[in-house]
C-alpha cells in the first residue's frame, strides 16, 4: 500500500532542493533527487521495494508537475502574442512539458534508488 503522506514530504524536500541547487552549485538537481527519494523511501519503510518504489513516485511526481507549471506558464506568455501567440506558445509549452517529463523520469530511476536504500534502513 502506498504510503502519500511519505512521498509527499519526498517530493517537497525534492522540490525545495532543487529551487536551491538552482542556486548553489555543488547542490545540484541529482542531489536534491536522491535525498528526496531517499526521504520518501525511509518514512515509508517496507525494506528495498517499499522504499524504491515510494522514492519513484516522489522523483516522478516532481516530474509531472514541473512539466505541467511549465506547459500552463509558456502557454499564459504565449496570450501576449495573441490567437497565434497563444497557439505557439502552447504548443511549444507542450513540447517543452513532455521533454521535461521524460527527463525526470531518468532522475525518478535515482530515487527509486536512494528510496530502496532509505527503506532498508528504515525500521519500519
């Protein structure tokens, strides 16, 4: 059974990472992903699966939404240039959103990982 209330925090410790390694630069997305999967996979427990797989649905969530805020933000710039603008730009938007979303994908695989080893030594 999935645990949300694990993959929740994991995602918002992800998120929040990421808006810092933005910032920082020995941070890094990479890192903010493996300690968010990491998070979710120790707070839910359940040994190598129950932490991989809640560390996926942390590392994929953050995924989806990103894609989708960026998709939903290109296509309101895009109501500048009107009906054509807006038409470009969601399409662009789309593009952009699904690239994204594949791309997170490959750092959900990492979270997966840090949430298997968080749920192995989760006692749990």
């Amino acid at each position: 059974m999935t645990n949300w209330r694990a993959v929740v925090i994991g995602f918002l410790v992800l998120t929040v990472l990421s808006i810092f390694g933005i910032a920082v630069p020995g941070l890094g997305q990479l890192t903010a992903g493996l300690i968010g999967g990491f998070v979710a996979g120790y707070l839910a427990g359940g040994g190598l699966t129950g932490g991989a797989w809640h560390g996926l649905l942390a590392g994929s969530l953050g995924g989806i939404v990103a894609g989708l805020l960026l998709w939903i933000g290109l296509t309101i710039v895009g109501t500048a240039g009107g009906p054509i603008g807006s038409a470009i730009g969601a399409t662009g938007g789309f593009v952009l959103a699904i690239a994204i979303v594949f791309f997170s994908m490959i750092v959900a695989i990492e979270c997966a990982l840090a949430g298997a080893i968080g749920g192995l030594l989760s006692e749990n």
